[in-house]
C-alpha cells in the first residue's frame, strides 16, 4: 500500500499538473491587481454617467486599496487555520461575484459596496497565492515560479491604465469589470481542476480584536493619507485620523504579543532575512509608485504626448519587466537571490537618477531608455525577493506571509502615490508663489521642477534599499568563510 504522501513535493500528481497550478492562481493575480489600477482612467467617464463629483468617484478607487489592506491579513490567518487553497477558491468566487454587481452599479453606493465584495475576494486570493507556490513548487523552481506571480502583479499594477483606456473608449466604463468574467471563469475551472487538497492547517481561533484594530488602523490611516492629498495635511481632522491610526497600530500590537493565536505573527520578523526582504519590497513599491504618479503627467503634458503614444511608451516599463522577472527568478534559483536582489536596485537607483534628467526637450529614446531600465531593475529585485521572503517562513505560517507580502505592496502604493504627489505640489507651489495642485498652463519649468525633487527622492529612497540589500548580500558571503 503506498503512502499518503506529507508533502506536495511528494505527490507525482501534483507535481505534474504545477504549471497549470501555477497558470491558474497568476491569472486571478493579474485580475485582482489590474483592478486597483484599471478605474483611474475610467473615473471621468464613471462620474459622468452617474452624475457625481470628481472627489467622490476617487473614492471607487480608493474603496478598493483599503478594503484589501484591510483584509488581507485576516484571510492570510484563515488560509493557515483552514486552508490556503480552499480560501483562495473562494476568493476567486467572491471576487467574480463583486465584478459583475460593479458593472451593474447604477449609485456610487452601490458601486463602492461591489468595490468592496470585489477587494474581499481579492484579498483572499492575493493573500494566499504565494503560500500557495511555495508550498507546491520544489526549490530548484521556486524562484522561478514566485518571479512569474511578481511578474503578474507588476504587471497588473501598471498596465491598468493602458487597458482601462481601450475598454472604457471601446465598450464603456462596465467593461473594465465585465471583462474580469470571462478571464475569471477559466481560471475558476482551471483552479478547480488542477489545484490539490489542503494539506497544511494549524486550525487556530480567529483573532477577532486584533483583526478590529488593524482594519481600523488602515481605515485610519488611508483616509488621512488620501484625504490629505485634497485638503492638505495641517486640517485637524487630518491629523487627529493620522494620530488615531498610529494609536490603533500601537494597540494592535499590543493585542498581538498577548494573543495566543495572533493575526499577524510577529515572530516572523525576527527573521532578519524576511524582514529585510519585505522592508525592501516596501521601499521600492514606494519609489515606482513616485514614477507611476509622475509619468503620465510628463510624458502628456511636458511632452505633449497623446494618451495613446503615451501609453506605448510606458508600456516600456511592464514590457521589459515581463521579461527579466521570470529570468530572474530562474537566475536565482541557480546563484542565489542576494546578488540579483542589489544588482536590481543598483540599477533603479541609476533608472530614477536618469528620470531626474529629464527636460522639455529630451528626445523620446531617452525617455524611452530610462522607463526601460526601470522596468529592468523592477524585474531584476522583485523575483528573487519574494523567493527570498518566503523561503524563510515554516510551512503552517506561508499564507500569513503571503498576506504581509500583499499588504506591504499595496501600503508601498498608496504611500508611493501620496509621497510623489504631496513633493510634487509642494515644490511646484513653492516655485509658483501660491498653492498648485496641477500642471500650470504655459510654465512646464514649474512641473519639472517638482519632477526632478520627486525622481531624486524616490532614488534616495531605493538607494536605501540597495544598501540594506547590500549589507545581506556581504552577510551571505561572510557566513559561508
């Protein structure tokens, strides 16, 4: 009689079906990060057709950033407890479920309520698809395989636009959650087909009070941040939010170092090597975030670009990115993660730096050469940094880390998005002589100015990360003299 096999590794089964397995869980990647980007470019048409204020369709965006981060540790937590593949098939339902009521929102109430069903289905996938990966691939090929979902959340994060744009100008603003069904549909059969039992659960209590303190934390904390960008931060309502979260944050931890079954386990970070990782991952989501903000507005209003040529130059970045990640990752799995990890972030230093050059009159090829770049050093770092976060974790704690792993990236957004623009307007109105909080008509100088202070910030930011990366990589070679 054979034995029940312990491990995914183990299961010849499984192990022959890993690439599907892999297929299947990319897709619901690629979907659940486009979609916090893809209806930035639909918000005019949204507020047109349901009659709404600019401001208040920001918050169809923004609804759906917080409701994740809200989320995602929460969901982490239950895929250890009951099984991460069994609440990312649910996910994927969830998810589905939430995109096509968005289609259908006829209010921006209802539209913000199927925003938020769409983010808890996403959060369930997003938190757990790593774990996931790690547990089933060998290795010999996990880094291979964590750089393909890096790949697909890069991916996702910045070819939103570019999509939202062709389905919102062909099809209508519904489209660019409708066309999630079709694409969903597939994956769910495909996941449903090939993805195995759960084989690892710890079967712990829900944390109910710590998961109440982070999600009022992050509730807290986004508002402060993205109302902040509006009204600007000395209002006291601002900073009293601000103060809160940071309060709420403290108690959290608290709660967690006292909680027998924790949200967030807290011991993993006392794994340097996880650590740095995820700080690393933080910090450069922050710095490409200051570029995702800031390219769009230079490359249409300094270049006088239309939003078409626009987008094929940008394409650049995801375009390049697509192709190195996955070699990174295998690269890694060969040489190991630490050299890929500092070689990545020595060239967005240099990406960003060049980006700082940039002027009125800088031909296209240049502008072109550093996107490029950026998409280089993007894909170079972020594989083997995600290998390297989760090889470090014990099996039964994979989902908790795949959430943090989630969570970091999508603080790294908003915290990206609110540094550049908050820099931006800040030294644009310094120069101006009064508040700006837009390119002013016939004074592109004014914008390129702020740009440059952005594009050398969000470098000094990743050259923060490459020293860090650095001091691991002179740490691995010590320990193996």
């Amino acid at each position: 009689m054979n034995a029940i096999p312990q491990t995914y590794q183990e299961n010849e089964a499984v192990q022959r079906r890993r690439w599907f397995i892999l297929i299947a869980v990319n897709l619901f990647t690629f979907m659940a990060t486009l979609d916090g980007s893809i209806v930035n470019i639909a918000l005019p048409e949204i507020s047109s057709k349901l009659s709404l204020a600019v401001a208040e369709t920001e918050w169809v965006a923004t609804s759906y950033l917080m409701a994740i981060c809200a989320a995602v540790l929460f969901f982490g937590k239950l895929g250890d407890n009951i099984g991460k593949i069994r609440v990312f098939k649910a996910g994927t339902v969830v998810f589905l479920i939430g995109s096509l009521l968005c289609g259908f929102s006829t209010s921006l109430t209802f539209l913000i309520i199927s925003r938020f069903i769409q983010a808890l289905g996403a959060s369930m996938t997003m938190a757990n698809n790593m774990g996931i990966i790690t547990d089933i691939f060998p290795s010999n090929e996990r880094g291979k395989a964590i750089g393909l979902i890096g790949t697909f959340v890069s991916l996702g994060s910045i070819a939103g636009p570019s999509i939202g744009g062709v389905l919102v100008s062909s099809l209508g603003w519904e489209y660019i959650f409708w066309v999630n069904i079709p694409i969903g549909l597939v994956a769910i059969i495909l996941g449903w087909k090939v993805l195995p039992v759960d084989l690892v659960k710890s079967r712990t209590k829900v944390d109910l009070p710590g998961t109440l303190l982070f999600a009022f934390f992050i509730l807290l904390l986004f508002a402060g941040l993205l109302l902040g960008q509006q009204t600007g931060y000395n209002n006291g309502w601002i900073i009293a939010s601000l103060i809160l979260s940071v309060a709420a944050f403290l108690l959290f931890l608290w709660v967690e170092k006292r909680s027998s079954a924790p949200l967030l386990q807290l011991s993993l970070f006392r794994n340097s090597w996880f650590s740095l990782s995820i700080l690393c991952g933080f910090l450069v989501f922050v710095s490409v975030f200051c570029y995702n903000i800031i390219a769009p507005f230079y490359t249409q209003g300094v270049l006088q670009l239309s939003p078409s040529h626009a987008g094929i130059l940008l394409m650049l970045f995801p375009v390049t990115m697509v192709i190195v990640a996955p070699l990174s990752g295998a690269l890694s799995d060969k040489i190991g993660s630490e050299l890929l990890t500092f070689a990545g972030l020595l060239v967005n230093v240099a990406a960003l730096l060049g980006m700082a050059s940039l002027h009125q009159e800088s031909s296209l090829v240049w502008v072109g050469l550093w996107i490029a770049l950026l998409g280089v050093g993007n894909g170079l770092f972020q594989s083997p940094n995600n290998s390297l976060a989760m090889s470090k974790v014990p099996r039964t704690q994979l989902g908790t880390a795949g959430s943090i792993n989630s969570l970091i990236r999508n603080i790294g957004m908003v915290v990206g998005i609110t540094v550049a623009t908050t820099t931006l307007f800040s030294v644009m109105s310094s120069e101006a002589g009064r508040r700006v909080i837009g390119l002013v008509p016939g004074r592109p100088d004014i914008f390129l100015t702020g740009m440059h202070t952005v594009f050398i910030l969000a470098a000094c930011i990743c050259l923060v990360a490459a020293i860090l990366t650095g001091w691991r990589l002179w740490a691995s070679r010590m320990q193996k003299y």
